[in-house]
C-alpha cells in the first residue's frame, strides 16, 4: 500500500491560500506581541514621570515582562505538544489581550507590574505562532518563509512607535495601553477557522484528522494530495541534499524506526529531547545556535530598549529651551524605527540559517 507523510503532501500542494491564511493569522500574532514588547521602550519614562518611581522602578516594568516570556517559552511548548497548537493560540491571545488592556486600568505601580508579568507570559507564545505556521510550508521552503514571517514583528514595532507618537502627543499612556492590545482581539474573531497542525495531529496518532486538514488544504490550493494513505513515519523529501553528519541524529525516532511513536504525549519527551540535543554529537551545535540567537537577541532589545534612555540623557544634557523642543520632535520614535528595522533584518538572517539547514 502507498503511503505518504506530511512534508510529501505540503510539498505537493505548495504554498497556496491556505498557507496565506496561516501566515495572515500567526503573522498578526506577532505583530501583537511585537507592539506589546516594543511598548515597553515608551512606557517607562511616562510611567516614572507621573508616579516619580525610582529609575530602578522603572526597569522592573520591563523586567517583569520578560521574566514573563521566559516562564511563557517554556511553558507554552508543553501545552502545545500535549493539548495542541490552537489551544495555545487560544490560551496565549486571551491571556495577553485581556490583561494587556486591564493594564490600562491600574490604579497603581505594583498592579501594573503585576499585569504585565502576565501579559509578558502570554508573549512568551512567539515561538508558538511561528512554528505552527512553518508546519504548514513546504520543508524546502520554510527558511525563505520564515525571513517573510520575522517582517511582521518589524510591522509591529513601527506600529508601535507611530502610536506611540499619535497617542502620547495628546492622551495618556493608559490610551497607548489598551490600543496596543487590540491587535490581539483581532485575533479572536478568526479562531474557529484556524486549523489544527497537522503534524501534530500525526503524532498523536490522529491520522484522520490530519488527512481532513490535508485535504481541505489542497482544496483550498486547487492542488491533489498525493495517492495512498497518510503515516507518520517514512523519510521526509524536502527536496534539497543534506550534507551534514548530524542530520541522522535530527531525525525523529518515530520516522528512523518506521513506528508511530507518541513521543510529544510521554513525560520523558521533553527530556529525552534535550538529552538527544545536548548530546556529544549535537552538543557544539546546539550550543553555537543557543550562543548566535542569544547574542541577537540580547544586542536587540539592549538597543531597543535603551533607545528612550539615550533620548533622556541627551535630554537632561541641554538646556531648558532645548529640552522643550527635543520634547516635541520625533527623535524617539525615528530611532526605534532604525534600530527595529536593523535588528528585524539580523534575526531574518539568523531565521534563514536554523530553518534551511
């Protein structure tokens, strides 16, 4: 009997609308979280003016946002590989649009603080939106699909600070707030059309299901799945030669034995993964990949978030009636265009290197 996997039908189909559509709705979703981390680069010195919090203050409001997306990247993961990726999706949007605009609304310093570690747990999802988008592309094409994808945090970042520039000119910060969440809303409204992944569907041994997403799919594409029945295992065409020693380690065990294998459903999964990556054969790889997105990530938002910092200091440098006309200018948010350009650019490269190799 014919048999054919996932990546064989992606493959056939290509990308098409159904892929348009994934890439409009986990696009949207980094463009939320996009703006609601960027928000943190104007929130701050407003915040410390109208509540004369110490500048140490100041800097756990940010902080707290990411300590919130460390705990969120760790947790979301779970909850995907064992509940699904449209519950995370779900889950992530509700949590990071609902208490992002009850933020607006805080009565003082402690509850915002508080407000935002959510909200910076829901964040912590990014990851989530970009790999259920990628598991609906074509494996030989995913490297150039995520350099398009990492454009929509650049669209959110100038979202952002062209708000910012609108809202804190002539309203409070608390307007900025709860128009910064409305992306995420948006989200809402288009939940029950989103489809499942449907490799997640294959390895929780849920073959039908999957076939149903893969045919409405090609449906939509105007394109035939190819003869045979669906399976989780086989060995994946991507269409390009792999080069590298290491591949047949990056295999997962359910394709190398040729057995359905619910490894993302078992405790030790999770576990054994890590293991498998930090094994003696992965270990220089996996620690250069950690190292280079680290480095990337650190440099942006060091840079990002500095920005309205710089822009104080320069400030307080100048004379009183310099200080009044830097106040009305738009240094600021010109800066945060170029450094969220810049730094969309790099991690598009960084994004072209994990996901074509």
């Amino acid at each position: 009997m014919e048999t054919y996997t996932t990546d064989d039908a992606l493959t056939v189909m290509g990308f098409g609308k159904s892929q348009s559509f994934v890439l409009a709705y986990a696009g949207m979703g980094w463009v939320a979280e996009a703006m609601e981390v960027m928000l943190l680069s104007f929130l701050g010195p407003v915040v410390r003016e109208e509540w004369n919090v110490s500048p140490q203050d100041e800097s756990l409001l940010s902080s707290v946002v990411f300590a919130g997306m460390l705990i969120g990247a760790f947790t979301w993961g779970f909850i995907s590989d064992r509940y699904g990726r449209r519950t995370v999706l779900l889950l992530s949007t509700l949590l990071t649009s609902g208490l992002g605009f009850l933020s607006a609304l805080s009565p003082n310093y402690l509850c915002l603080i508080a407000l935002r570690f959510f909200v910076g747990i829901g964040v912590g999802s990014g990851h989530v939106f970009s790999s259920w988008f990628l598991e609906f592309v074509p494996a030989g094409n995913r490297g150039t699909w995520m350099v398009i994808f990492s454009f929509f945090w650049t669209i959110g970042t100038v979202l952002e600070a062209s708000l910012a520039w609108v809202v804190l000119s002539s309203l409070s910060w608390r307007w900025l707030l709860a128009l910064s969440a409305l992306p995420c809303f948006l989200l809402l409204p288009f939940f029950r059309i989103t489809p499942e992944s449907p490799r997640y569907l294959c390895a929780q041994n849920r073959m039908s299901d999957a076939a149903a997403v893969l045919e409405r799919m090609a449906n939509a594409n105007q394109a035939a799945l190819p003869l045979g029945v669906l399976t989780f295992c086989g060995e994946t065409k991507t269409g390009y030669v792999s080069h590298t020693s290491e591949d047949g380690h990056l295999i997962p065990i359910s394709e190398k034995e040729h057995t359905v294998v619910n490894v993302i459903c078992s405790k030790s999964g999770a576990i054994a993964a890590l293991r498998k990556l930090l094994s003696h054969n992965l270990l220089r790889s996996t620690l250069l990949l950690w190292f280079v997105y680290y480095a990337s990530s650190f440099a942006y938002y060091g840079i990002a978030l500095l920005t309205s910092q710089l822009t104080d200091v320069n400030r307080s440098c100048s004379s009183d009636l310099i200080l009044e006309m830097h106040q009305k200018d738009g240094n600021l948010y010109k800066d945060t265009f170029i450094t969220s350009l810049a730094g969309r650019i790099q991690g598009s490269r960084i994004n072209f290197v994990r996901f074509s190799c």
